[in-house]
C-alpha cells in the first residue's frame, strides 16, 4: 500500500494514504444513498403519468436532483478537511513503522474513522428506508407500469434487486466494522478494511453491471443513440430509443460540462417541462 521501508514511509505519503483511506468510502456511500434517493423519485415520477411519453418532470425535480448530485461532494471535502486536519495536526501521531501492520500512519484519535463510519450508518438507514419504500411502491404499481412500457418495468425490478443486494453487502461490512472497534482491537487493520469494503463493492457493481453503469455516474452517451433528458429514466438503457426503437425520443439530450464528467458524475438531471 505505498512506498514503504525499514524507516517508515514518507511522511506526506503516509498522510495521502491516511486521509484517502478514512475519506473515501464515506463519500461513496453517500453518493449510492443519493442514487437510491434518484431511483425512488423517478419510479414516483413514472407512476404519476399517464403514459411514457408524456412524461414531464416538474421544475422542482431539477432542484431536487441538483441537491443530489452535490450532496456526495460536500460530504467528501468535508471528509477530507476533517481527516486531514487530524493526521496532520496530532502530535501524539506515531510514524508507519510504529504501526504493526505499517501500512499507514495511524492517528491516536479516530475521528475520521469515527465520522467516516457514523456517515456510512446514516446513509445506509436513510437508503435502507427508500429501498423498502421504493419495493413497495414497485409492487403496488407494478402492472401500471407495465401497461405503459414493460422494458421500464424489467429495468427498475432489475436495477432495484441489485441495489438490495449492495445494500446488504455493504451493511455487513459496516457491521463488521463496529464488531472490531467494540472488541477494542483499535490497533487492527481489520477495522480499516471493513471501512474500505463498502466502496469495493460498490465499484464492482457499478463496473460490472451494464443497467447500473448507464442509468448512474459512469454512463456514457453511445455513438447512434438519441437519449432524451431525465435522470434516471432517460440516461439509462431504457430510454425511449435504446429500449425500445419504435417509440419517439421525447426529450433532447443536455450537455454536462466536463468537471463534472471527470469527477465521475454524468447525470442529465432534468431541465423542467
């Protein structure tokens, strides 16, 4: 996990990889809680209307939609900030050599660790609660929602069981967590990793799974394709064109300006009727 030798390792190595590791997966569950938030929103949306193609986000979506895309970003600078301040900032700090496992520099106080794990409990209570909302929502409304495009409904089941499935992954992760710092092993590396656990299984489903990868940050406009605007429903596989070549595309695709595509968001949050 970095440079490393008898001596210990640079110094602002070790403080890169300490505020990497208590930052990021914080961040990300956040931003998956926000997706969950989107989903939810655009399945209430598409139950709303009375058929497919007339559908036509209120302006207060935009809004709504805004707020989700940066919600993540606030979160992690505030990660950033916060850890950066105690790694850097402790004196009682001791060097990576002195650290068993001699992977990182390990701060005596854990608030990173402790505001990343308390973020990470939050956001998986609050996706928690839209998930079950959301299957709900999904089963009641499930033959509406055929009846005005069967591949949408196919998409929204699909996309649903596998962010369940994060969800339940990642929550015995946080679960291990908390179980390694209740059995007051602060010094083990485990704790660290079941922090980190979260996030690899959240990228390896984004990156693994084509339905996910084209309806959240990582999609990408294909060559040939005319994808209307929307958040959820227009950027995903089920769109008016790539799901289903016979109906119109009802909306013209927005252009997002290229920070936020290489900050790894790529959401056309919707632009009002």
């Amino acid at each position: 996990m970095g440079y490393q030798t008898d001596k210990g390792p640079p110094e602002k190595l070790c403080v890169f990889q300490a505020v990497l590791l208590y930052s990021i997966p914080g961040w990300i569950v956040m931003g998956f809680g926000c997706f969950i938030i989107a989903f939810y929103l655009d399945l209430k949306d598409i139950i709303a209307t009375k058929e497919y193609q007339d559908y036509s986000p209120p302006p207060a979506s935009k809004r709504a939609f805004l707020l989700l895309l940066i919600t993540p970003l606030v979160f992690f600078s505030g990660f950033i900030v916060l850890n950066l301040l105690v790694v850097v900032l402790d004196p009682n700090r001791p060097p990576a050599i002195l650290n068993y496992h001699k992977l990182y520099c390990t701060p005596k106080r854990h608030t990173g660790l402790y505001a990343g794990g308390t973020a990470m409990s939050i956001g998986m209570l609050m996706w928690t609660f839209i998930l079950v909302k959301t299957g709900v929502l999904l089963h009641r409304h499930s033959l509406n929602i055929r009846g005005k495009n069967e591949i949408v409904y196919h998409r929204f089941r699909s996309v649903y069981i596998r962010a369940a499935a994060i969800s339940i992954a990642g929550s015995l992760c946080v679960g291990l967590y908390i179980w390694s710092y209740a059995t007051n092993n602060t010094d083990n590396v485990i704790s660290s990793y079941c922090l980190s656990f979260p996030t690899i299984i959240i990228f390896c489903v984004f990156g693994t799974q084509e339905d996910i990868i084209q309806a959240w940050a990582f999609w990408r406009k294909r060559s040939g394709e005319n994808l209307g605007e929307g958040s959820f429903l227009s950027i995903s596989s089920f769109s008016a064109t790539s799901s289903c070549p016979s109906m119109p595309a009802v909306y013209s695709e927005t252009k997002i300006r290229g920070n936020w595509r290489r900050l790894g968001y790529n959401w056309n949050f919707r632009s009002g009727s």
